[in-house]
C-alpha cells in the first residue's frame, strides 16, 4: 500500500492508496498534544481485514440499498444483498479497492487525489465510472471532494467513512452533539428507509440544542439543507477539540457505533433513493459530473 502524508500548521493528514483510506488526522488538543481524530490501523496492511470501512470512500452506493436490485429505465440491475440490505456498494465496494494516486502535494493548499476507474457492471452497477476523491487541508479545515462521471445512465452516492474520535475516553457518551436537522428518515429493524420522513421534536433523535450523546446510539439518516451553514457540531470537553460538519448533500448520516468510541458523518444523498421514488435523484447520466463536497473543521474550545 502507498501511504501518502499532507500538513499545514493545523492538520497532519494521511492517507492510503487502498480506499482511498483516510488513516490519520492529526490535530492539536487544549494541552498541545497531538491527537489523532481517525480511528484507524497504525499497520496499513490490517485494512485489508477491516470490515467497518474505517476512513474509506465507500461507493457506488453509499448507505443501504432494499429488495436486491434497483431499475433504470426499463432494465432492472441485481446486486449483492445480505438479509436484505445491499450496503456501501456491495462485497467490496470502493473501500476496499486499489485506487490510483493522480496527485498530491505539500505546499500552499496540501492536497490528495485519487481515482478509481470502475467497470461496467462492477458489482452490477451499469456504466464505466470514473471517479476521483481529492482530500485538501485549507487552514483548520479539511474538504473532501468527490467526483464520478458514467458513460452509462447509473446510480451514484458517494461518502467518506471516518470514524472521528475527539478524545481518548471509553465511550462518545460525555461528548457534546448538536445537529442541526428537524427531520430524519424513518428506518425499519434493518435500517433501510421506509420512506417516510419524521420529525425528530420530543424524541431522542433532536440533538438541535446541543446535548450529551449519552448512551443513545445512532445509525440515522438526517434530512438536512444543502448550505455553507454548519450541519453538526460535536465536541470533547475532555480534549477541548471540536468537529463541525458541512456538505452540500440532502442528508447526513450520524453513526455512533456501539463497540468504538468514535462518530461518523457520511454526507451523502438519501439511503435507498434507487428504490424509493420520492428520494432525491441519485441517476448520474452521460455528460453530468457527480459532486459531492464536504467540510470538516476542527477547533479548540475551552
């Protein structure tokens, strides 16, 4: 595997060619200390194992697909299922693929890019796609850019998939969330969407105010509004770190796993659009350019 490492004075970043994992973020605590907000393998090799898609891109597909197939015109396309779900593009998907390195550097705007050539019908999603992830420190923040042009009619969502954990405590349960979402989808036993969308006031769910995250644990698709405006927020009042999140994506996938002490923001479109009419498209055609771009900015607070 071939490791790539980028910094400016706010962020040391690194990154893999297989994924196009993001393996650690090095950022400054309120001591001064180095601490890395990915969680992650220290040997690269171990990724290879890994199947919670720590730090990856993950696609064609990112989230949860139902039934085992999505239709595109007239032509119905089969895909991998487990129990019903198709999740993150499949048995591999993008996450555990080689990418190619296009280009980095380390100089005024430290940056990444890879990309990954997709073939027709690769886990049996039509078209040869083309797609690139390019990682950028500007300053304090971290953008992830992703790009996928088809020469086919396809279906596209792609997500970074880091898990940030902010401080070194056992669990997330002392770390401060707010997301500023009045909406979420509703999801069934299998976390696939109904269809349906709720609102979060007088559940669990409503972190608009900020709040402990307790000992709830998440796996929500939030719908939120594309903007420069800030979407989430989470701090560690225990390191003093704070993250916050902004996309120009429809939702925003908040996943606080039982068994890690981290959290994940995928920003993305909306989890089974193919099969769910009143979604957001998710068709990339010939001639379109699929983006999605997302900010990630850490501060310190006292």
């Amino acid at each position: 595997m071939q490791q790539v490492t980028i910094n400016n004075a706010y962020i040391r970043l690194t990154t893999l060619d297989y994924g196009a994992i993001i393996q650690e973020i090095l950022v400054a605590d309120k001591n001064g200390n180095p601490h890395n907000c990915a969680v992650g393998f220290e040997a690269a090799e171990d990724y290879k194992t890994d199947h919670r898609f720590l730090g990856a891109c993950v696609g064609r597909f990112a989230g949860r697909i139902s039934k085992g197939h999505f239709n595109i015109g007239n032509t119905s396309y089969p895909i991998y299922e487990h129990d019903g779900v198709h999740l993150h593009g499949g048995q591999k998907g993008f996450g555990r693929r080689f990418w190619k390195l296009l280009d980095h550097s380390d100089e005024k705007k430290p940056h990444v890019t890879y990309q990954y050539k997709s073939p027709h019908l690769e886990e049996g999603y039509p078209g040869n796609l083309i797609v690139t992830v390019t990682y950028q420190l500007l300053e304090n923040t971290l953008k992830i850019l992703h790009q996928a042009t088809t020469d086919l009619p396809t279906v596209v969502n792609l997500t970074n998939h880091t898990y940030f954990r902010l401080d070194n405590a056992a669990t997330q349960n002392e770390q401060i969330l707010q997301i500023r979402s009045d909406k979420r989808l509703l999801t069934d036993e299998k976390l696939l969407p109904t269809g349906e969308i709720v609102s979060v006031e007088n559940t669990a769910f409503d972190f608009r105010e900020p709040k402990k995250i307790g000992d709830l644990r998440l796996d929500t698709p939030y719908v939120v509004i594309p903007s420069e405006e800030t979407l989430a927020v989470v701090h560690s009042p225990r390191s003093g770190i704070q993250l916050s999140v902004r996309s120009d994506q429809p939702a925003l996938v908040v996943f606080t796993p039982p068994d890690l002490p981290a959290i994940c923001f995928e920003t993305q479109n909306f989890p089974d659009a193919p099969n769910q009419p009143s979604f957001p498209s998710c068709l990339l055609l010939p001639g379109e350019t699929y983006r999605n771009e997302s900010f990630f900015t850490f501060h310190l607070v006292p």
